[in-house]
C-alpha cells in the first residue's frame, strides 16, 4: 500500500513538476484560509480570508491548466471569481 501512495505522488511530480508545485501552494494557501476561518468563526477577518482562497484558487487553475483538465479548471477558476467578489464586499467595493 505504501508503494502504491508514493508512486502516486512520483508519477504525479514526474509528469509536471511545475505544476505539481502549483498544486503544492495551492494546498497550502487554501489550508491555512480555511484554518483562519475556522479559527476565527466568531467574527472572521474576511479582508484576511479572500486573499488566501484567492491564491489557493489561482495557482490550483494555472496547474489544472497545465494538466489539461479542463473541469477542475473551470471549477477553480469560479473560485477567483466569487473570492474576488467576496473580497469586494468585505472591503465595502460594492
């Protein structure tokens, strides 16, 4: 089993380092956004929180892009889309 799970992580670095790396900051801004949120639930600094996801959803779509997978790409890209304009509403924009 544990040859399996490194194997998979091999073979998806391997394929595309670059955007394995993508996918590796991805996960990090998109872990540490939601650890703030979680950890914030009562009154959350959402000024904090879009930018975060923001990133987590822009590096994730430019690696989808690279990957060729055109439905996770969509997806994260409406991600950018709703954390901007969160972002907007939480600064008073609009």
């Amino acid at each position: 089993m544990k040859h399996k799970i490194a194997e998979f992580w091999s073979r998806s670095y391997r394929s595309d380092k670059i955007a394995f790396v993508f996918e590796l900051l991805s996960f990090v801004f998109t872990v540490a956004a939601s650890l703030t949120l979680a950890i914030t639930a009562k009154n959350p600094n959402m000024l904090l929180i879009y930018p975060g996801a923001f990133l987590g959803a822009i590096t994730q779509c430019y690696a989808a892009f690279r990957r060729g997978t055109a439905w996770v790409m969509i997806l994260t890209f409406y991600f950018c889309c709703v954390n901007v304009f969160g972002f907007g509403v939480a600064a008073g924009w609009w």
